[in-house]
C-alpha cells in the first residue's frame, strides 16, 4: 500500500514539474473530448433522422406482404382487399391498438 501512495506521489510532483506542458495536455484532451462528443451526438442525430426518413417515405414500421413476395415481387402474391381489411381490423383489435397510432394498405411503385 505505500508502494502505491509513493507512485501516487511522484507522479503527482511529475505532473507539476512542468506546469505549461500540464495544462496544454489537459486543454488537448478536454478539445479532442468535446469534439468527440457532439460528433457523437451529430452522427447519431443524422441516423435517427435516416431512420425516421425511411419510415416516412417508405413502407413504414411493419410491412405485411404475402409469403415469398419479396424474393419474386410476383403480383400474383399481392394480399387481396379482404386480407388487407382483416389485417387492419386485428390490429384495431388487438393489445397493440393502444401503440398503434395507425395503418393504412400502401402500394409501391419502384422496380
């Protein structure tokens, strides 16, 4: 244990042996960590907007599509309008109801 206060020591009278090269390496690392904070902050404020983007313009959060349509895009797997209206009805129905803030049947028109 007194091996390890003398390092602590030495160490401390180091670090104040040179008091300019001290405070510039304090200021460094202070900048490279605020810099490195609000890029962190950036980035994942620009992937949460990617996301929301996506969203948006895309198909949304939940997709139902029929088995197998999105490997072939067969319009023979298309969900007819009867699905389609029982899909939105079980939702409705469901424990989900309360987080679900809506739905609506969407076609995509990209190739």
């Amino acid at each position: 244990m007194a091996g390890g206060l003398l390092l602590m020591k030495i160490g401390w009278r180091n670090l104040w042996c040179n008091p300019r090269r001290t405070l510039l390496t304090v200021l460094a690392l202070s900048v490279v960590l605020a810099l490195l904070l609000i890029s962190s902050g950036l980035l994942d404020g620009s992937y949460e907007q990617a996301v929301a983007d996506h969203v948006r313009v895309g198909a949304g959060h939940v997709v139902v599509q029929g088995r197998g349509y999105q490997a072939t895009h067969s319009q023979d797997l298309l969900l007819p309008a009867s699905v389609v209206g029982a899909t939105k009805e079980s939702l409705q129905m469901s424990a989900q109801k309360y987080a679900l803030r809506g739905s609506s049947p969407r076609l995509l028109a990209s190739r």
